[in-house]
C-alpha cells in the first residue's frame, strides 16, 4: 500500500557539501527503526509504501501531521542496498544482512524515546530504538593523569656492559608447539644460512651470506 502523505520534502543533491570527519559522526542521540522484511517498506520523500496487507496510511499520516520524515539509514534507496547485497556472494556465515529495513526518524531528542515506543506499534515496524550518541576517544593530558600513565623511575646504575644471557626465554625458537624448531634447523646444512650462494650484480654468485 502507498501513502502520498507523511513524507514532505527531501534535500536535493545539489545541496550536499563535503565535511570533516567530525561533523559526520552524529553526537546526538538517533531514533532507528527497522521495518519487518516482509512488509517490504519503501520510504521516499513522496510517498510511504508498503506489501499488499500492511496498511502504512496511518503511519504515513502519523509522522506528516509531527513535521517527521522515515528516510533509509544509509542515505540510498533500498532498492540500491538490496543489489548491493546479491552481489556480495554468502560467506560461511551466511548471506549479508538486509539493511534495506533499518532507517531513522530525525526528532528533538525529548521526544525520541516516546516516538520510539509508538513506532514499535505499528505493524509493519519490528523494532525502534534509541541510539546514544558516538563518543570520540579521548585522552586527558593533565599532569596529573599522565603520572599515572607510567611512574617509573629509571634504574640508578649504570647498564652492563655485557647484556646478560637470555637465551633460555626464547621458547619460540625451540620445536613445536613452543616455536619453530630453528635449533634443530641449525644442525641441517644450510640452516644457518652460511655459504649459500647468491647472485651479485654481475651475476657470478660469487657472494657469500652468513649470520
């Protein structure tokens, strides 16, 4: 069923513009809402449109009379993100998921949570919710926190001149499972590398490469 109401005027492409990385992510909270597959929804800025049996009129009427708009969460038809998605061919996990069902309502955010609970009533929504704002990592840079980020103190002596020998903590040249085996490799002729040929610029394979 089609509905010519509930969807005024989407923006034109032509008032796009590019912006920085920071001005993408949202740090409002957003109200998302996925519609059941089988109610086929399309939201465009003309009309909201449905499968035959869900009756999207009310909906459609519900959001034109609050100034709100249904528009895809990933700013392209759904149409274009079913394609999208035959293309990619299923993994082990099975195929890609349908984001052609997952869209947004744009409200003040008071009343995103009461918009929430009323969306989830309608038959062909199967869940709306509130998501919270993105929150950018951030590290202080007081004094204080950054004490606590490493206070340790370099050791008074002097380094010795002789690094001692720690020879027996790399397990992982030992055999399998521990390492690689590369002790026993030593044993083999050419295991260490030592008089094996390789070529020069003249190509004499005249050089010598040892460890």
């Amino acid at each position: 069923m089609a509905s010519e109401k509930g969807q005024p005027g989407g923006k034109s492409s032509s008032s796009r513009r590019v912006t920085s990385p920071s001005q993408t992510i949202p740090h409002e909270r957003e109200l998302i809402v996925i519609a059941r597959q089988e109610a086929n929804l399309r939201a465009t800025p003309e009309a909201l449109k449905a499968a035959p049996g869900f009756q999207v009129e009310p909906l459609a009427n519900s959001l034109a009379s609050q100034g709100l708009v249904l528009e895809p969460l990933f700013g392209v038809s759904e149409e274009r993100l079913k394609v999208e998605a035959a293309s990619i061919a299923p993994s082990a996990d099975g195929a890609p998921p349908d984001l052609s069902v997952y869209y947004r309502v744009q409200a003040p955010d008071e009343r995103l949570d009461e918009l929430a609970a009323s969306l989830r009533k309608h038959p062909a929504i199967a869940a709306a919710y509130v998501k919270p704002p993105a929150e950018l990592a951030a590290m202080s840079t007081s004094a204080v926190e950054a004490r606590t980020l490493n206070d340790m103190a370099p050791l008074p002596d002097e380094a010795p001149p002789i690094s001692p020998d720690f020879s027996a903590r790399q397990i992982y040249l030992n055999a399998a499972p521990a390492g690689i085996d590369a002790r026993y490799a030593w044993t083999v002729s050419g295991g260490e590398a030592q008089a094996s040929a390789s070529p020069t610029a003249s190509g004499d394979g005249d050089s010598r490469m040892k460890t």
